[in-house]
C-alpha cells in the first residue's frame, strides 16, 4: 500500500499501480483549504525521506544500476531499524 496526495488520481496512475501490486491510498484533507495543508499520513514518507538522507549515497543518485541503488536504501534502512532496537533495549 502506497500513501499517496490527490495528484495521483485517476485510472492511468491506478492502473500502472495495480500492474506493479501496489495498492494505492489517496490522503485527502476532508475540507477544501488553500496553501500547504499538512495531511495525516504524509509525515510518514517524509520521516523516511529524512532519514535516508542521512545517508550520503542515497541523497544522488551515484549508482548505474537501479538494483545497487535499491540495495543501498535497504541496507540504510535495516541499520535504522538496528539503531532503533538497541535504543528500545537499553
């Protein structure tokens, strides 16, 4: 399941989603406001993109192959969750 805001509706992005296995789930606000509207789930994604920036080669795009590229933010993201554990334990 992908979070996801009201630019990404319609059947085309619904499709190409679905071809992938992504279910996507559009975050609206409930009352119609101008300017940045913070929207419950976004901080989510924007935590994760913060904290893969903490690593330099995820902040570019360094590799030629997309599969190394993936690699690297698992690797980023399991040493997060290894920091995090050791936290909760101590």
């Amino acid at each position: 399941m992908a979070y996801v805001d009201q630019g990404y509706t319609g059947p085309t992005v619904a499709e190409a989603a679905q071809n992938h296995g992504i279910r996507l789930e559009v975050d609206k606000h409930p009352m119609a406001k101008r300017g940045f509207v913070l929207l419950p789930c976004r901080w989510v994604v924007e935590r994760s993109f913060t904290w893969a920036a903490r690593f330099r080669r995820l902040v570019r795009e360094y590799e030629r192959l997309d599969s190394t590229h993936k690699g690297f933010h698992y690797v980023a993201f399991a040493c997060l969750m290894v920091a995090n554990l050791f936290k909760q334990l101590s």
